[in-house]
C-alpha cells in the first residue's frame, strides 16, 4: 500500500485562476476513517440542497474516501449555531462546511456567478451570490481537494488525513459567456461522451456547450414531424479519411443521432451543473442532410446522398418556397420545446448562392421582397428566422457571415473570422457578439498551428470597439469541429489542455493572467485528468517549445 499526503498550495492548483485569493497559516483537516465525519451545514432551499447533493455524491462515489458524510439543513444564523453545538456534543470527531447564499454580499455585489470561500482550521465556509456561484466555489473546492478524489475503481492509496490550506478565495468570471462548441454532425458522439465533456466543462467553470447538430455530413437531432430526417440524413455511406487531391475513404458507413429523449437526458444532466446546451441547426447553407432525406428542400428537387466528403457545399435549402421556411419553423418548433436554452443557433455561414441565381422560386422571391440580390436574401431569411424564434422569447445567435446593415437587431454575431470591421459596428452600435476567433480558439486545429500559448494568449477583447460598447462583448467560445476528428480520444486530444487554457481565458481576470504560473498549475491539473481518463497532448509535444512560449506568453 502507498501512503500519500499531499498539501500543494492554493496558487498551484486552481484552474481558472480565481479573482483574489489569500493564503493564511494551518490546514482545514478531514480524518478519513470510519468514525470521523464531514458535516455539511446549507441553507434550507432545495436548489442549494441539490448542489450540496452533487458535491455528496462526488465525495461517495471516491474510492479513496472513508469518512462519512452528513448534510444538516438551517433557515437561520441562530439555528446553525445550536446545531453545530449539538453536532458539537454528539462527537468531537467531526468536520465542518457551511454553505449559503448571500446575493446582497458586500465584497461581491453586482457579481453574477460569484462566490466567497473562507477555509479555516476549524471549517469551510462557502457563499455565493446566485446558485450558479454556489456551484462554483463547489468546484473550486473540488479542486483543492487531492486528486485522487476522482479515483472511483482503486484502493492503492491510504490517507490518514485529507488536509486542505486555509485561505480566503473571492470570485467570479471575466465573462458570461463560457463556451465549447462539439460538432457532432462530421463525427458523431453520443451521450456517454457527452456527459464525460459536461463533467470537465463543469469543473472548469465552462457555461455554455454549443452542440453543432446538423450539417452536410449528418443530422444528429429527432424531429419527430420529418422521421426521414434520422433514418435517412443521419447516416453516410463512408467517410473521407485525410486532406487529399485522390480521396480516400472509409470502407464503412458512419452515423448516429440523439432521439428526443437522449436529448432531454442531457440536457438535465448539463442544467444540474449549471451548462446550457445551445443547439445549433443549420439555415440555409450546410444542409445537404437534410435535402437527402427531403429532396423538396432545395431549389430544383434534385436527389443527392449525405455528404461523404467535406468543405462547403453547393446543396443548400431554397428561400424561394414558402414550404421551406415551413419546414425551418416546424423544426425550429421542435428544437423550442425541447431545449430550455434562450439562445438557439442557426449557423447561417458559408451559403453558396449559385443556385438561388438559377432558381426561379429565389428570383421570384428577390423581385417581390424588393430585395437587391441573393445576399439580401439570406438577410431575410435570418430575419424571418430570428422575429419567429423572437415570438417564443429565444434569441437567434449566428455566424458573422449574417452581419448586414439590416439584420434584426435582437441578432447575436458569432464571431470567427472575416469582416472584423463589421463585426466592430456591430458592437458600437450596441449588438452583442461571441467571440470565437479563429486562430485563437479552434481546437481542431493542430498544435502547430495553435499551439497551447498562442491559446492563452488571447483577449477577446476586440480592438476598435469603443469603451462603452465593451459589455457587448458576451464571451468567448472554443469550437472543436470534427471531419479530422474520428474518435473520443482523438476529440480529448484536441482539446486538452487547449480548453483548460481557453477556461482561464474566459473566467480570470486579464491582470491575474500569467502564462509560466499557468502552466505549473496545469502540471498538477493533468493528474486529475489521469483520474477522470480524460486523454491529453503532453507537455514535451511541439506546443511546448520555447518559441512559442516566448512568441505568445502573458
């Protein structure tokens, strides 16, 4: 057996790099055997209670793990009082965490998200402003924790006592909006591999997980008024294997999607750590799916199969039939009721107009509406789009290629490359955006070309956009899209410890950021990721090179 104590201080380990911490004198002490207890004191509020539930099952779930554990509900400062007493008088083996919420807390007033954690010799007190901060500094706490509490299969480590620094942490993120972006449409995923993600989204403070649901190569969603849209458009004969002038292919076909009831499993799963899904559905470009199984969803009703190989498409719904836009909203409708989410994506980007040109239906479309061309016409269609998804409270958010003078003005841009200057008067006209840069934020590039500094370097903060327009600027968003991307490990791959980089990005303030103190406390972040089989691109891999430490450091 290995006997393993760890205290590793508070700067080398959190990830993202809290706000303000303080370290004082002395350990928080657990002892890990059977008589000792951990007792958890909360707020009687059945949001904070199912917290403090996931927080219990964490703990339960660890091999490693030999205390017990007990959660004790109060409504006031006077009643936790008397019960620590009794608790007190019960047995003097035990440790202690109080958790409530405050949203009137003078060091964090106005901070959506945030928390205070005060870690003393003799308890652990937590506080947040909303739920959502609550969980948090959960997370945080989590983190403090050996990582060995991951471990739920091996009893190779005895601990005599779990010892946690006392400090003083006071938190809460840079920006609102946190993202990742799975296309699962080029590869698909399922829910297992999905909920893995969600997990070490959640850890890491992550809010947003943008599913890219359908496209030219599969559509991954149940809609359960076009069945053909799964039997027929969520599978591909093969798949191209590599970048090259002679293709080259799988032997096998390739698909998959997620019934509604897959999705509603997921999306509770991800709302109980505090990550909305923002489902993505392709209009009016990336549809080739689609038209497969529904061949009157584009211009001439002409037949084609799922698409096998990748880049832009020419097969792309037809604006010009009022049936299209019909099918759009029933879809739409669908996609409303299942997902809670305020935002819905609608992709919007890459739309070859070549055959709207032809199409008589589109030109008659152009002549009525008084519209100039076919790039008019695609405003319309987002705004039609975005006013119909208005009518059920949600927003439309899309690609920047929908940026036009006359777009909607509740429309959010999705930043990610091109028309930089557009995507500025958008924001100094008061328009709000997400930002996703390319060269900064997509994971499926390769580390050559994004190498994990570069990564860290990134401010999203775009120049140009005047003072006063900067809170439009919603957050940032890590897309990772898949036609290279086969498999689960090569997905992880992908993203870590990219997206453990983009977490601090998005959460820790610009002045708190440092790239060498990052990258020590990623060294110890990695052990937690062996714990939780999360694969990862090693340090030594040319990402790590001096030059590009140098190049893009913080």
């Amino acid at each position: 057996m290995k006997e393993k104590n760890k205290i590793i201080s508070l700067n080398q380990k959190i990830i993202p790099n809290p706000v303000y911490f303080n370290m004082k004198e002395g350990f928080f002490k657990i002892i890990n055997n059977k008589s000792s207890k951990l007792i958890i004191f909360y707020q009687n509020n059945s949001a904070i209670l199912k917290i403090i539930k996931f927080f219990e099952n964490l703990i339960k779930s660890s091999s490693i793990i030999n205390f017990n554990i007990e959660l004790k509900s109060f409504e006031n400062i006077e009643e936790l009082k008397n019960q620590i007493q009794i608790s007190f008088k019960d047995s003097n083996q035990f440790s202690t965490i109080i958790i409530k919420l405050n949203p009137e807390l003078e060091l964090l007033k106005s901070k959506n998200e945030g928390y205070l954690l005060r870690i003393n010799a003799n308890q652990i007190e937590l506080i947040g402003t909303d739920y959502a901060g609550i969980f948090y500094g959960i997370q945080t706490l989590r983190q403090l924790l050996l990582a060995e509490i991951e471990i739920k299969d091996s009893s190779n480590f005895i601990l005599n006592e779990i010892s946690i620094p006392c400090c003083e942490i006071l938190d809460y993120p840079r920006f609102k909006w946190r993202g990742f972006m799975l296309d699962v449409s080029r590869h698909f995923f399922g829910k297992e591999i999905i909920k893995k993600i969600i997990n070490i989204l959640a850890l890491l403070k992550f809010n947003i997980f943008h599913l890219h649901l359908t496209d030219d190569q599969g559509w991954r969603i149940e809609i359960k008024k076009y069945p053909k849209l799964t039997e027929i458009g969520a599978w591909r004969k093969k798949t191209e294997i590599r970048h090259s002038k002679h293709k080259k292919f799988t032997d096998e076909p390739h698909g998959g999607f997620f019934t509604q009831d897959d999705m509603k499993e997921i999306i509770e799963f991800a709302n109980n750590q505090f990550i909305n899904i923002v489902p993505e559905i392709e209009i009016p470009g990336h549809s080739q799916a689609a038209i497969a199984a529904y061949p009157n969803l584009t211009c001439f009703g002409d037949k084609f199969e799922v698409a096998t190989t990748f880049g832009i498409k020419n097969v792309v719904y037809c604006p010009g039939k009022d049936s299209v836009f019909e099918f759009w909203k029933n879809v739409l409708k669908e996609v409303i009721d299942l997902f809670p989410s305020q935002v819905i994506h609608t992709g919007g980007d890459e739309v070859p107009k070549e055959r709207w040109k032809k199409c008589l239906d589109c030109q008659k479309r152009i002549k009525e509406l008084n519209l100039k061309n076919e790039e008019e016409l695609q405003v319309y269609v987002t705004n039609t789009i975005a006013n119909y998804l208005a009518s059920y409270g949600r927003r439309l958010i899309g690609w920047n290629e929908i940026l036009n003078e006359n777009l909607e003005k509740n429309a959010i841009c999705h930043y990610w490359a091109h028309d930089e200057q557009k995507v500025i008067e958008h924001l100094n006209n008061g328009r709000d955006v997400v930002v996703s840069k390319n060269q900064y934020t997509y994971l499926d590039y390769s580390y050559k070309k994004l190498p994990l500094s570069k990564v860290y370097s990134f401010n999203p903060l775009i120049d140009g956009v005047k003072d006063e327009m900067r809170d439009h600027i919603l957050g940032i968003e890590y897309p990772l899209w898949t036609e290279w991307v086969p498999d689960e490990k090569k997905l992880q791959l992908q993203a870590f410890p990219r997206l453990i980089a983009g977490a601090e990005v998005a959460w820790t303030k610009l002045e708190n950021k440092k790239y060498e103190d990052f990258i020590n406390r990623l060294r110890i972040f990695e052990t937690r990721l062996n714990y939780l089989n999360i694969a990862y691109t090693k340090f030594g891999s040319l990402f790590y090179k001096i030059k590009n430490f140098l190049k893009y450091k913080i």
